[in-house]
C-alpha cells in the first residue's frame, strides 16, 4: 500500500485494469518480463483522462460509501445550541 493512501481500503484491479485499457491502451498491468511488454508510450492526453477516469472512480466509490454509513447525529449536532 502506497504512503498516500490514507484508508484500508485499496482499489479493486479490476477497476485500475479496466482504466488502463480504455484510457492508456494497456491490455494488462501485469508484470510480463519483456520491456517491450511492461513499457508503454503515452500520450499526456491519455494520462490525463486516465487521472481522471481513477479520480471519478474513486469519487463514485466514497459516495457509495457515505450512502451506507449510518449519520452519527450527535456528531452532525455537536456544538448546536437550542
């Protein structure tokens, strides 16, 4: 797990495998052993939207989330007064 990552959770493969496919044109993110297979040539633009495709992943996947949670009204409430 990446110093950056802040929860326990980890993006599943599939998803970071399906971006980079769509976005970057890499069949897998497997390591393979051969240079020519493992070292890809990409454009910023295909950078670009696959940053942004992993940024709206990672958006819809917290709002899943909060939908799940119970809301802790006594922490919504703290510090409101009557």
């Amino acid at each position: 797990m990446s110093s950056m990552q802040t929860t326990t959770q980890q993006c599943p493969p599939e998803v970071a495998s399906a971006i980079a496919r769509k976005e970057l044109g890499i069949k897998t993110l497997e390591a393979r052993n051969m240079d020519s297979l493992d070292f890809h040539e990409v454009g910023v633009w295909q950078v670009r939207d696959a940053l942004e495709a992993a940024y709206c992943a990672g958006l819809a996947a917290g709002k899943r989330e909060a939908a799940t949670k119970p809301i802790d009204l006594e922490r919504l409430f703290s510090g409101v007064e009557d």
